[in-house]
C-alpha cells in the first residue's frame, strides 16, 4: 500500500471515529434538557479524538504545548458562548451566529500576540466567572421537546469530522500551539447553533448556550490537567486523566444544580 493511500484510509477512519462519537453524545444531550445539553455539549466530543490523533503522531511536549492553546481559545469559546446567548433572545440566527464570531475572531486576533503561559491562560476562570453572572438569568428557558432529523445528524457529524482531518493533517505544519487552538475550535456549539436555533427558538437555544458556560469552565480545568500532566505523565496516561477530570467536573456540577433546584 503506498504512503499517499495509507494515509487517506488512516484519516477517513480517525473523522469517521469522531463522527459516530458526536453523534451519540449530541443526540442523547439533545433529548436531555438544557442543563445536560450544555454539559455535554463541552465534553470533548471533537477536541478528545483531534488529542488522541495528534499524540499518536507527536510526543508529549506536542501535546502540552497543544493543550496550551487550546486552554486559551477555550476563554474565547465561553465568549462566543455569551455572545450568542445574548444576541438570541431577540436576534435571528445569522446575526446572533455572526455576532458571536465576530467577537471570537476579534478576541482571537487580540490575544494571537500574547506569549501565553499556564499562568496567564488561567485567565479562564475570570472569564467563567464574568460569563456565568451574565448569562444567570437565562439558564433556565424551558426547551420544547423535538426530534433530530437525519440531515441534522449528517450535518453536525460532517462538520466535527472535516475539523479533526484539518486539525490532524495540518498539525505537522501548523505546529503544536495552533493545533490546539484549531482542537477546541467551538464546531459543537456551532453545529447545535444552527440545528436549533430556528427549530426550537432563539432563547431555548441560547439557555443551552448559557447552561454550556460552566461546562466550559470545566474543560478549562480538564485542558489544564493535560498541559501540566502530559510530560510529566506520557500522553495516554495524561489524556485518560483529562477525559476523567472533564466527565468529573461536569457530574458534580450537575448533581450541585440538582440540589440547588430542590432547595
């Protein structure tokens, strides 16, 4: 088998991967409500599979440094996740959408300066915090029952698998600190954007969005992990660490909104 063929069957394998992974984990988040649709919305779903990809083709200094970036951008996507929310109580799909990138890319280009380190990524927690005083009163829109359609499905899974063949065949050139800015690229709470937004309403839609923001500042902590564990512990043991701190976080967030609502 030549080289060129070996590898187009290796990647369409690693998007086909990522696109059944999506597709269980959206499908069930949507028939959840928007507390665990938010959650699970910023579960790894796409950023996990791009991390295994690219730490089977780099070593462990690749992967901190990727996971570096991605904590950055990751502030950025609690923005574009603010963003929207705000703009979808009265705004139609493509101005909120719009908006909310607008902001991303404004933010990105602001901060594709800053010689980041761990320390100052922790910024990530700032932001949560803002964010979550923000969006607080519009967590909890109620969200009316619906049913995906086949083409929503082939749509979302189209869009997280095209990301992981770009952020995969480029990271050799793009080097480790894009690569992980492209990881956590928001294409999850974009695809869900779009399904739901004219489906469901701009505000139900953004209660997800809302609900999304503290699931984000979980992932940041996951993120974190990685960045500090990675060479310390070897990529598989410090990724199996990420997934677990990520899934943790978001448990214990759930259960504590449980309890807040029964008090």
């Amino acid at each position: 088998m030549s080289p060129e063929l070996y590898f187009i069957l290796t990647l369409s394998v690693k998007m086909a991967v990522t696109a059944a992974f999506l597709l269980v984990a959206t499908v069930t988040a949507e028939r959840a409500g928007p507390l665990i649709g938010g959650l699970v919305a910023t579960l790894p779903i796409s950023a996990g599979p791009v991390y295994v990809f690219l730490a089977l083709d780099h070593d462990a200094a690749f992967i901190a440094q990727s996971a570096l970036g991605s904590l950055v951008t990751n502030a950025l996507n609690t923005v574009f996740a603010v963003a929207y929310t705000l703009l979808a109580q009265k705004r139609s799909l493509p101005v909120s959408l719009a908006g909310a990138f607008a902001i991303w890319i404004a933010m990105s280009f602001g901060i594709g300066a800053v010689n980041w380190t761990l320390l100052l990524a922790a910024f990530n927690l700032a932001i949560v915090a803002v964010s979550l005083w923000i969006v607080h009163p519009l967590r909890h829109v109620r969200v009316p029952p619906f049913r995906a359609r086949w083409y929503d499905l082939v749509l979302r899974a189209a869009m997280v698998a095209v990301l992981v063949g770009v952020v995969v065949t480029l990271s050799f050139t793009i080097g480790p600190t894009l690569s992980g800015n492209f990881a956590v690229f928001p294409i999850v709470l974009t695809s869900i954007i779009i399904i739901l937004h004219r489906r469901i309403g701009g505000p139900a839609t953004a209660a997800i969005m809302a609900n999304a923001v503290i699931g984000l500042g979980g992932f940041g902590i996951a993120i974190g992990s990685l960045c500090l564990t990675a060479e310390r512990l070897g990529s598989p043991l410090a990724l199996t660490l990420t997934l677990a701190i990520s899934i943790a976080c978001n448990v214990i967030i759930f259960f504590m909104r449980q309890r807040a609502a029964k008090a």
